[in-house]
C-alpha cells in the first residue's frame, strides 16, 4: 500500500464520520418538532396571523422551553379532527374539553376563552333569563362545534331556538348582522376581533355563560406517549405544581 493509500484512508473516516454526525443532528432536530392540526379562530388561532394566533403562541412559548418546534396546519375545524388521528400528529387545538373525541386525550388546560351569548350593539335584545332568552329569541350557533355541556344542554332544551346554518365564526356573524337571529353564541374575543377586522358592525356581549378551556387533544397512539407525558408535565409547571426532575425529562 503505498503513501497516497494511507493519506487517503483517513479522510474517508473522516468524511463518513461528518455525514453521521450531520444525520444525526438532522433526526435529533426532527425529534424537536411536534406537530398539530388547528381550524382558523381568530385571534386564538389563524393561518393569517403572523403567530399563528393567541393561543398558538402560547403553546410554542410552552414548547420552546424544551427546545421543542411547533408545526401547525389548519384546516376546517371537523377535517383538522380527523387529519390529526394519522401518526406524526401530536393531536388538534384549540379544543374545549367537549371536543376531545374517542382515541385521543386531554392535555388539560393550556390557555382559557369564554362563551357569551352576542348581539349587536344597536339591537335592543338584552338577557336577563337565560332560559328566558333560549324560549324568546333565535340563537345561532356554529354546526360543527361540540359545545360546553352546561350550553350544549341548553341546545338540547330548546332545539326550537337553534340555528345551525353557520359553517364558521365569520359567517355566524354575517348572520347575526343580517337579523337571521337575534343572538350568537360564541367566545366574544372572536367575535369582537372578526367584526373589527371586516367591518361588520359592532357586536356587544349580551350575557356572558362560561369561561372555558382550551385544550390539545392529543392521539392516544402508542408512539404518543412520550409527547403527551411531556405536554402533561410542561401543563402542571404551568399550573405551579412541583415537579420531580428536571422539566423536560419524561421518567420511564
């Protein structure tokens, strides 16, 4: 073997040994992403927000102490369930605790919103009587939310009083502006952001039902484990509960 063999021998460790240390660096990068699906609802999530949204940010300001990536899709709200059941997706948010469906998990709350009943500011509607108000007046509601159960056993009270035809918040308050009904149920944050970005009026909250948490729905997969373990444990520092160890190590 002569000198030119020998030089040359090291440099193909050595060029072998950097590819390995660039995969590497690659798979344990792609280790810190954890991705989610999620629906537009401004100003807590939304494609058109340069943070993806209130809430968005939150969870990637929880995230990100733990060096952790967060990759969002949105999709209309029913889609954004079913695409987050595939492998490779840590689950869908924001979520209330009654659209945490079968195969997946709450991850308990990371941020909260609220559930008014709405109208606009010149109507003349005003509730006093919950009950009163469902008995009397439209409401409208969005088709494809799984409401709080306390609001959702009201639906189911006065089925009479519901209106369903709104496919989203903007066109829920299309139809409110409209007359279709007197009242919308909705977080006002959304509604009041939605009017002031379209120009649609101004809305008021007539009554103000429940504050409500926004949670992840997390894919109770097997490969899911760890990743819900870690978003339980960045949730209970949240909450100040002490923890064992240190913050973003998961005990086997």
């Amino acid at each position: 073997m002569n000198l030119r063999t020998w030089l040359f021998i090291p440099l193909i460790f050595a060029v072998s040994a950097s590819v390995a240390a660039a995969d590497f660096g690659r798979d344990e990068h792609a280790a810190r992403i954890l991705k989610i699906t999620a629906l537009d609802w401004e100003p807590y999530s939304a494609s058109s927000m340069a943070t993806g949204g209130n809430a968005i940010q939150h969870l990637r300001n929880l995230l990100g102490q733990c060096a952790i990536e967060l990759q969002v899709e949105f999709y209309p709200w029913r889609r954004a369930q079913q695409i987050a059941r595939q492998p490779g997706y840590l689950g869908y948010f924001p979520a209330w605790p009654t659209e945490v469906h079968d195969g997946f998990v709450s991850s308990g709350e990371v941020t909260s919103s609220h559930l008014a009943l709405m109208a606009m500011e010149d109507s003349d509607v005003s509730v006093d009587d919950i009950d009163q108000a469902f008995s009397e007046h439209r409401i409208g509601v969005v088709k494809s939310y799984v409401y709080p159960r306390q609001f959702q056993a009201l639906i189911e009270r006065f089925p009479q009083s519901i209106d369903n035809g709104a496919s989203g918040e903007l066109s829920l308050l299309k139809m409110l502006s409209l007359g279709r009904f007197q009242l919308a149920a909705t977080d006002p944050t959304v509604m009041e952001y939605l009017a002031e970005r379209h120009g649609i009026g101004e809305v008021r909250v007539a009554k103000m039902l429940l504050e409500v948490p926004l949670v992840i729905a997390m894919r109770d997969g097997l490969d899911n484990q760890d990743n819900i373990a870690l978003i339980k444990r960045l949730l209970s520092a949240q909450a100040g509960t002490p923890l064992q160890g240190e913050l973003c190590t998961i005990a086997r």
